[in-house]
C-alpha cells in the first residue's frame, strides 16, 4: 500500500482544528481539576471527619468508574435527571474537572503529607494561624513535589480528550474519524492524528522536565 502524503496535507486544516479544541479542553479541565483536587485533596489530609469522608466519596467514586461512562452520564442522564441541558464541549470540560480532580485530590494529599509535621509545628509555635503554614511553609514544599505527578496527570487528561468522540465533540480523534470516513484513508489520517497526539505530549514533556530542573524538585 503507498503512503499517499497528499491525504495527509489536505486533512490538516481539520486535523489542526481539532488538536487546538483538544488543546482548549484539556487546559480548562484541568485547571478546574486543579482547583477541585486541590480542596479535596486539603479536606483529605487536614479537614474534620464529616469533610474527610465526603472528599473521599468523591475520589472513590471517580476513580472506580471510566471517564467515558461519566461524560456519558453528564451529557445524557443529566438532562433527564436535573434537567440541565449542556452542550457536548461543556460536558467534556465538565468530565475532564471532575475526573482529573479526583487524582489530583490523592496528589495534594500524599504531597501535603510527605512534608515533615516538624514544619507545621514550627510554623505554629511562632504564632502563625493554621492557614497561613499551609500557604507559606507547607505549600511551598508540597507543590514541589507535586510536580511530577501532576505532568503525568497532564498528559493523561489531554490523551482522555479522545474519549469525547462518543458525544460528538469535534476534538482530534473525532476530526480524524470524519475525514477517514470521507476518504477511506485509514493509515495516512490515523498516523497523522497519533503525530499530532505525539507532539503535544511531547511538547508537556518538555515542560514538565524544564519545570523540575528549575524547581530543584525535592
């Protein structure tokens, strides 16, 4: 079979267009996440009981089930359920938040608990308020190493966006089904789209290890 570049060069204005909606997803989503792990991870290691176990409901119940199934459910079961219509970009978003959160959430956790509870004594023995040795002295240290694990994270949510085919979403993975249905050239546009995948978590790797290197990752 020849490897046909013409197919290839006329399906990258979609193939780009998808990869920068790929893009938009993962980064919105996982900014959520961050946000969302971060409370819950803090209620995990710190909160009382009754938030303890509500943050780790959340995490189990999020970790236990594929994230295809919770897109699904956000995009199908909710409008019945709550009566909330939403668009498949929205429940995409919506699912990356929620799913990348609950792994961040044990992330924040075992990084804020790997920093010696000498620290926090310390920090309390001079009069600063809890809150203010988490921010200043705690923080610090466990964002360094949570480095690592979030990049892993990263990478991870971005190749999920792929998932988003099964509601329509016209992110890479979707844009290259489209075309391949056109033109019936499975090899060309499929290796197209892996490069394109290939490129951006290449180019998070990158990051990710110029992040570490600058941050004298402990």
């Amino acid at each position: 079979m020849d490897f046909q570049w013409s197919v290839v060069i006329d399906a990258l204005p979609s193939l780009f267009d998808g990869a920068k909606l790929t893009v938009i997803i993962a980064l919105i989503g996982l900014a959520g996440g961050f946000t969302v792990g971060l409370l819950a991870g803090l209620a995990r290691a710190y909160g009382p009981l009754w938030l303890n176990a509500l943050a780790q409901i959340y995490i189990e119940l999020i970790r236990g089930t594929p994230i295809v199934v919770q897109v699904m459910f956000i995009y199908f079961a909710l409008p019945l359920v709550a009566d909330i219509r939403i668009d498949g970009v929205t429940a995409a978003v919506t699912a990356i938040i929620i799913n990348s959160g609950a792994y961040i959430a044990e992330i924040v956790r075992g990084a804020f608990l790997s920093i010696p509870r000498g620290l926090k004594e310390a920090g309390l023995a001079m009069g600063m308020p809890f809150y203010r040795v988490l921010i200043f002295i705690i923080g610090p240290l466990a964002f360094r190493r949570m480095i690592p694990p979030l990049g892993n994270q990263c990478i991870v949510s971005l190749k999920d966006t792929s998932l988003f085919i099964v509601i329509g979403v016209g992110e890479l993975t979707r844009q290259g089904q489209e075309i391949m249905a056109g033109n019936f050239r499975a090899v060309e546009i499929w290796s197209a789209v892996a490069v394109f995948y290939l490129v951006m978590t290449g180019v998070l790797s990158l990051i990710l290890r110029i992040t570490e290197k600058r941050m004298h990752i402990l």
